[in-house]
C-alpha cells in the first residue's frame, strides 16, 4: 500500500501519539513534542501546561478510538470528534529542504500543530485507504496502534516483535498440548 509522504508520516505521527507512555504525568507531553519537534514550525515554544497535557492525551484517546471501531458509523462519529479539535490551515513550505505541506497555521501553539496535524493525516489515510487499515495489535499484553501497509490488509500486529512473540507463544502452547512433559519446568 502506498501512502502518499506527508500524509504517511502525519498518520504516522498520530499512531506515536495513541502510543505515548502518559504515565508520566503532563510532562509526557512536553516530553512528546520536543521528540517530534520537526512536526512544528521552527521556533514553536513545546512547553505545555497541566491543562494542555490533557487536551493531548485526549487526542491521543480518540486517536485509538478510531483504531478500536468496528463499523464505519463509529469511524465517522470518531474520527469527526477528533477533526472538530482541529484547526486546518494549510501552507507550502521547504523550512527543511524540501516542499511540503503543513497543515495548521504556522503562528500556531505547539498543542494547535499537533492536533491538526494528527487529525489530518488520520483523516487523510482513512478516507483515501479504509478505516480498516487502522488495527490495534493483537499480541498478549500490547495494545498498540497502527496502520496497516500490508498489500491484503491482514495486518494484526503493531510489530515484527509482536508477532514473533506471538508465534512463539502458539508454538509453545501447541508442543505443551501435545506433550505436556516437553512443557518448560516440568519434570521428567
């Protein structure tokens, strides 16, 4: 599956924020942006207040809402959510070298930039490839998002190492069914 560049990494920005260890408190948030610093026009303060950490993790939430649902009308319900937090105003620009498109205002707060980016690139990739390319991986004990770029769409892992953990979890519990002697810590 192809996506196009900016639209790609600005889901992929989303998917990063669904994903974001919040454990930390607010200053997950701040930790956040200033990772991903080259989402925000050069300058952008990333300093965000208790109030603004939440608003944050409540993009972040219906990011993975989106990804949980299971029919178009909660996609479309969801993703509107999301899109009425944002506040598009795109420009061109080669700040880094090469043009490309922003999608919110470039005086905008850092918190702004963020979610209209997030909503945006979400946007884009569900309307043009499927709401179905959004998934939230199916190993034990990982709820991750992600998109699915696979050609047939059978994606069920946020990882290579998810689904290799997986396999090997089915393997071993297939060799204790046939064998319960060959089961680790049993004894012989």
């Amino acid at each position: 599956m192809d996506y196009d560049t900016y639209g790609s990494t600005a889901v992929e920005l989303a998917i990063d924020l669904a994903n974001a260890d919040r454990e930390a408190g607010p200053e997950w948030a701040t930790a956040f942006l200033r990772a991903h610093a080259e989402w925000l026009e050069p300058g952008t303060a990333t300093e965000l207040s208790a109030d603004e950490a939440w608003r944050a993790a409540a993009t972040a939430d219906l990011v993975r809402a989106v990804a949980l649902a299971t029919a178009q009308p909660e996609v479309l319900e969801r993703l509107n959510a999301l899109l009425a937090l944002a506040h598009p105003q795109p420009y061109a620009t080669d700040h880094d070298g090469e043009l490309h498109l922003h999608y919110a205002r470039r005086e905008a707060p850092a918190l702004e930039q963020l979610t209209t980016t997030v909503a945006m690139g979400l946007a884009q990739v569900v309307a043009q490839h499927g709401w179905q390319r959004l998934g939230v991986c199916s190993a034990e004990g990982c709820d991750d998002v992600y998109v699915d770029t696979s050609r047939n769409a059978s994606r069920r892992y946020c990882s290579n190492t998810c689904a290799s953990r997986s396999t090997v979890a089915a393997y071993r519990a297939r060799r204790r069914e046939e064998d319960p002697a060959a089961a680790p810590g049993h004894p012989r």
